[in-house]
C-alpha cells in the first residue's frame, strides 16, 4: 500500500520532471526507472559485499575496481554541474555492460539514454529517489505500481494499462501454481506477470515475517516468510516462470523494472512481435507449446499485412485482424493442457467473417472453451468506450459447457471519471467460477448461467452473451385510453378555470 507521504514524494518527482520540460509521462517514467536502476545496482552490489565479508560467499561484480566512481554512492554527492556528464557519459554507458542480480534488464539498455538536460534536475531528481524505499520488498512494488498509475491519470499511453482489478480476476481465475511457466504476448508494462507473482506470494506464504537483513544504507530490513511454500522454487520464480514480448523498448523496459521490484530478479522479457515470422525463429521455445499459462490483453483493432505472420497462424485462421491472430498465437505457445485468460472486443465473440467464425469454431471444438466473461462497456475510459470480454480456454481437451457470466459492474463509475463506487460484479464472478456446476446453473436470467456446447454449435459458434441470456419483462398495467383522456380534459378545465380568475384580477 502507497502511503500518503510516498504518494507525496511520488508527485514532486513528477513534477519536478515537468517543471523541466519532460512532459510526456512514459519518458517521465522511463528516466526514473534508469535511474532507481542505477541506486539498485549499487544497492545489490553492497548486499553483496557485505555478504561476501561475513560468510566468504563470492559473486560476480557489477562494478570493476576501476568503475566504482559509477556507483550511486559515489556519484549522488558529486556537484549538480559534474554529476549530469557522469551520469550521462559513464553511468549510462555502463548500463549497457552490465548484469545486474543476473537480470535481463541490461538488454534494453542498449539504446538508454538520459533525456535530462538540466544538471539541477538531475540533482533533485537523484536525491528524490534516494529517499525512495527500494530495499522493501512490500512497498517498492507499490511504488512502482503507483508510478505506473500516472500513465492512464497523464491522458497518454493510458491503453497500454489494464485495470489492476481487471487482471486480478483474470489470474485469480487460473490459479497459477509456483511451477508454471508463465506468458504474456504483448506485455506492455508486465501487469499480468506481475500479478502473477502477487498472488503466488500471496497464496503460499504465511503473512509473518521474520527480520534477517538490515541494509546498511538506509537501515531499512528485508523479510522472509515463515512457511515460505515458495522457497522450493525461488530459482524457477525468479528466472525460469515469467516469459513476456513486446515491440516496444521503453514498455520492455519498464516491464523489466516493474517484475524485478516484484521479486523476479530474471524476468525473461524481449523485444519482439509475436505475430511475425521472426518469433518461430528467435524464440522456438516460446512459439509453441512453450507455456502453462498465458494472461494477455493484446492490442485491439490492429491490421498487418499478410507477409508479416507466420504462416502457421494463417493456416488456422485467415485474417489480418490483430485480435484473432493473437487468440490463434496463444493456443500455439500453449502446452497441452496450458491455460488462458485473454481480453477480447466483444466482435471477436459475435462476429460473423469467415475468421472470426473459424476462431470460435477452433476454440469450442478443437479445444476446451471454459468461460466467457462479458465486461462492462466503460473498463477502459477515459481511452476507449470499446465493450470487452475475457476468454478463459485450455489448449486441446473438450468443451462440454461454457460458464457465461455478465459483470455489470466493476467497483468503478463507467464514465471518463472513473471514480469508486460501491456496485461490483467481479468478486461475486470470482466466486460463482469457482462454485460453477452445469447441472445447477441453468438460470439464463441470473448474471452468471452455464450453456451445452451443443447449442453454442447449432448458434454458429456465437458466444455473444445476449445470445443466451434470458430478459425477464415485468408487465406495467395502465389505465385505459379514455380515462387518461378524460384527467387530461380535467386539467386543462382546471387550468382555464385559474386562468379566467386571474384575468378577472387584474381588470
């Protein structure tokens, strides 16, 4: 949880970066991820040492003896005047040679560069993040979270961001296990690794902490977590689980930021589009059956030209629309058994080409289609009024029923303001999920209803939630014509009447 003094310090960060002429958000926040980078290396780099000194435990150095001047330590004291070319022409630099804690991060250095132009900026801007609390763990991931925020409150790139609860309900519905490999086609800003990662946390460990480290610096403390169900698999969580792509450097970037404040000292993120050629040939692995569960929003109303997807997409669904060539990618990168929760405009569900009929058909009968989830029209206002739905699927198997669920609400106004409200659908969907049993919800007229395969199949593999939900109209009785006729002639006597006495006044 932020608090209030963070969210303080947070917003004259900001404003700091404005006030010096950085005003688009996401280059606001990319700056400040080079830059809590930096004091994490030297941060990790200390741990270390200090490590080093008490148990004779070596590591591989970030720092040479000959590049400790680059060290946030060392040049945070240096003069506004003297630390700008540092910063700029060394510190940068060493981003991109750098491992730091075994992270991937040092990957999308190669083009960093630091957009700060005036040395006092720099200054104010150093000293803000040093009184960030990067070493704890439960605050610095919330921090970046609310960092994240102000792309949507800034009014640019707000698409690239998935409502926070939105993904909640999506991982809370496949209940990734600690052995999962997990994926993200076109991860963005990494929400749905991350929350991946919190609900592990959440799930398998015990809310108790016990102290075990002090950081020297800041003095603030590390925790375990007795009966720490994750231990056993710390390697795979922090290098092996979390998989995501994307084509643009500043969201992999971030991505990278975000899940290694979260935990994952390794995420395995790339520059790449999934939809091309080149993902089959770079990432054979990742392309096909390479994962046990994939959360992805992809990217709505896109067009590519047909030279530019890989052919086996093609083969199963022949359109240039983005929406259903990525549905068609994921049961690709799928395992066997694999899982998906997918975000999808609602034409994917209801449309009526060739492709959009294909796709549905593959989904119902080639595989086990387990949900539809239809969302509330105004999720992702103020940036599009586009109607969603989520898709959860399982790569091969059967699909016998379809559990349907219409979620009216979300806990938030629908209109550009998005403002709390008390109306929420999605803890009741949650719960009705997981209680679901085709005998028993057979009630079209209740939000939440379950549909044999046989009838999605004889409605031409239409998954439009109107199509099965039942309306109940209550039948209004009203008087009959000649007694609404007959008040209406009394009135309008009425009002003759006060206007003749009126008139009568005033002779």
């Amino acid at each position: 949880m932020v608090t209030g003094e963070l969210k303080r310090r947070i917003d004259a960060l900001w404003l700091e970066f404005w006030q010096g002429g950085i005003t688009n958000p996401l280059t606001v926040i990319e700056q400040i991820t080079f830059l809590m980078y930096a004091r994490l290396l030297d941060i990790n780099e200390t741990r270390d040492e200090n490590r080093e000194k008490r148990a004779g435990r070596s590591f591989q150095r970030r720092f040479k003896d000959d590049e400790q001047s680059l060290r946030w330590s060392h040049f945070r004291h240096l003069g506004a005047e003297k630390m700008l070319p540092v910063v700029r022409d060394q510190v940068f630099p060493h981003f991109k040679t750098t491992v730091a804690s075994g992270t991937a991060f040092a990957e999308f250095m190669k083009d960093a560069q630091l957009m700060i132009q005036k040395p006092g900026l720099l200054v104010k801007a150093v000293n803000m993040i040093h009184e960030l609390p990067l070493t704890e763990g439960d605050t610095k991931g919330d921090l970046y979270e609310y960092l994240l925020s102000k792309l949507t409150t800034a009014g640019i790139n707000g698409q690239f961001r998935t409502p926070r609860h939105i993904i909640r309900l999506m991982v809370d519905m496949l209940e990734p296990k600690p052995t999962d490999v997990v994926g993200d086609p076109a991860c963005g800003t990494g929400g749905f690794l991350v929350s991946v990662m919190q609900y592990l946390l959440e799930t398998y460990t015990s809310p108790e902490g016990t102290i075990v480290e002090t950081d020297s610096e800041t003095g603030a403390s590390a925790k375990i977590y007795t009966g720490d169900l994750l231990e056993a698999h710390r390697d795979h969580i922090r290098g092996g689980m979390f998989h995501g792509f994307d084509f643009d450097a500043t969201m992999l970037r971030i991505a990278a930021m975000n899940l290694m404040l979260h935990g994952v000292d390794d995420p395995d993120i790339h520059y790449q589009d999934t939809l091309s050629t080149s993902f089959t040939e770079r990432f054979p692995e990742a392309a096909s059956d390479g994962f046990d569960i994939i959360l992805a929003n992809p990217p709505f109303k896109g067009s590519l030209d047909f030279e530019d997807v890989h052919a086996s997409l093609l083969r199963q669904v022949k359109t240039k629309k983005t929406e259903l060539l990525f549905v068609t990618l994921i049961l690709r990168m799928l395992k066997n058994g694999g899982r998906s929760a997918t975000i999808v405009p609602d034409g994917v569900l209801f449309g009526s080409s060739g492709a959009h009929q294909a796709l549905r058909k593959l989904l119902v009968d080639n595989n086990q289609l387990e949900a539809v989830i239809s969302l509330p029209s105004g999720v992702f206002k103020p940036y599009a009024g586009v109607s969603t739905g989520i898709l959860v699927f399982t790569k091969g198997g059967r699909t016998d029923n379809v559990f349907f669920y219409d979620a009216q609400a979300d806990g938030f106004s629908l209109d550009d303001k998005r403002e709390p409200i008390n109306e929420n659908d999605l803890p009741e969907c949650l719960a009705r999920w997981r209680a679901h049993n085709p005998n028993h919800d057979i009630d079209r007229t209740a939000k939440a209803f379950v549909v044999p395969v046989q009838e999605i199949r004889e409605s031409n593999y239409d998954l439009a939630l109107n199509r099965y939900k039942k309306t109940v109209y209550k039948e209004e009785e009203y008087d009959p014509p000649q007694v609404l006729l007959q008040r209406l002639k009394a009135l309008n006597d009425d009002i003759a009447s006060d206007l003749a006495d009126l008139e009568e006044m005033l002779k």
